[in-house]
C-alpha cells in the first residue's frame, strides 16, 4: 500500500475541532514535503498546509492561526489539527506527497470535512 490514507473527517458544528491524520509508507523515499489540499463541491482543489521533509511548514491564509500541520516520523503519520472550524471549511481534505518536479507523487482517497452553521 503506498498510497497515503487519510482518516479523522466527520460532522462537527461550526467553533468546533477535528484532527486529520495521514498514514503514508515507509518505502517512499525522496520525499520532499507533505501537503493537505481540500476540494469544495464546484471549486478548485486549494493547497491548505504543508511541512517540508525539514520541517518548515506553510498554512493558506484562510486557516493560519487555527490550522496546524505536524508529522511524527516514527508513525509514518502526517496530522492535520483543525480548530475553530467554520462551514466554508467543508470540503473533501486529501494528503499528498510531494517529491519534486517529475518524480511521481501521491493523492490519499480524501476524506469528508462538513461543518455545519
């Protein structure tokens, strides 16, 4: 299995939390970052966070400050910590790995983030 999976979506009310986590494998090398997009019903899917395989990491404007994207190595897991979550949240959220220009990356399947108002 090398594609990554994502859990952690669900309902949640508007103000609330959730925590995203994605699980990738061990035999991908080369790695350069690991991103969260999310993809809204008729809209582009957006770049939501990233961390460089360094650490360094990069938020959308529309969630700096109540988004946090981490990574613990030793579970091969990237998270996603959502707060203060609000209905224009609500998309699909997908993991990727990025490994440079040429070199095939890899989507997650998504999963369901819906806030409700």
């Amino acid at each position: 299995q090398v594609q990554p999976v994502e859990s952690g979506g669900g309902l949640v009310q508007a103000g609330g939390s959730l925590r995203l986590s994605c699980t990738y494998s061990r035999i991908i090398f080369g790695i350069n970052s690991f991103d969260w997009y999310r993809q809204a019903p008729g809209n582009q899917r957006e770049l939501v966070a990233g961390i460089k395989f360094g650490g360094w990491t990069n938020y959308a404007d529309s969630v700096k400050g109540r988004f946090t994207i981490s990574r613990d190595s030793a579970k091969n897991t990237v998270y996603l910590q959502m707060n203060s979550l609000k209905p224009e949240d609500t998309a699909v959220y997908y993991c990727h790995i990025d490994r440079g220009v040429g070199v095939t990356d890899y989507w997650g399947q998504g999963t369901q983030v819906t806030v409700s108002s």
